[in-house]
C-alpha cells in the first residue's frame, strides 16, 4: 500500500489577509511620518519676526542711551515693523521695551518684550559716572 501525501504549498486565505494586513500598517505608518514631517517644514520655511531679535541687538550696541527709536526690517520683511524704547531705572540698569507689528494675511499681528540691561558704563544718573575706585590692567577696569 502506498499512501502519497499531497501537500498544497500555497498561502491560506487567512496567512494572506494577515500579511495584507502588516504591509497596510506598515504603510500608513510611513505615511503618517512623511505627512508630519512635511508640516514640520512648512513651519520652519514660514518667517515671523520677533521682539526677541530687536532687543537683543541693544546687547551689542557701542552705547545705550535713553529714548525711543523705531524702523523697519527692509526688504526681509516688508510687512513688519519696530519701536524700541530705553529708559534708565537706576545707575546703569536699563529697561528696554521692543513692540514689532506684523501686517499679515489674517491681521496684524504683535510682538512684544521687556528685557533689563546692565551697563554701568552709560549710566546718566547723578553721582553714578566715574563713582567708585577702578582697578586696572592692560586695558580692563574693574569697579568696585
């Protein structure tokens, strides 16, 4: 007696629902990732100014004074606007106030910060330029 065994080598209906199943996952899944990344760019190529970058430049700035000023960001951003105003509250401590207005599609928009400065060296109060002993050295000076 000779008994032969078939076997069929084909997939099951169920072994190719689960593997349809996998790579559909696995799709959307790459997808999902490619979506949020190009949202994530969109984000970075939009260019909003912010108060930030107007204040800090009074870091760099040869001399703080007292008083109001204001401009634009020329052709960067034709839409957006600046007022800085610098008020001395004490010997050398100076407050900033940086307000930028943005025309844009939705409205204006505005962007405000208040930042404190500490240059004793353009101070205006009474009594406060040249007070106190300096000590030196090669071109440094240290006050006390």
């Amino acid at each position: 007696m000779n008994l032969k065994i078939h076997f069929d080598k084909a997939f099951s209906l169920l072994e190719v629902m689960i593997a349809v199943a996998i790579f559909f996952m696995a799709l959307f899944a790459i997808l999902e990732m490619t979506s949020q990344s190009l949202r994530a760019a969109g984000g970075l190529k939009q260019s909003n100014i912010h108060a930030g970058s107007v204040a800090a430049e009074v870091f760099v700035m040869p001399e703080v004074v007292p008083g109001s000023d204001s401009g634009d960001f020329g052709y960067r951003f034709p839409n957006a606007s600046w007022t800085r105003s610098i008020e001395e509250l004490t010997n050398g401590l100076f407050q900033v106030d940086v307000t930028v207005n943005t025309i844009t599609q939705s409205g204006n928009a505005q962007s405000t910060l208040s930042v404190l400065v500490y240059r004793p060296e353009f101070s205006t109060m009474a009594g406060s330029a040249g007070g106190g002993r300096t000590f030196g050295r090669r071109g440094s000076s240290f006050r006390r």
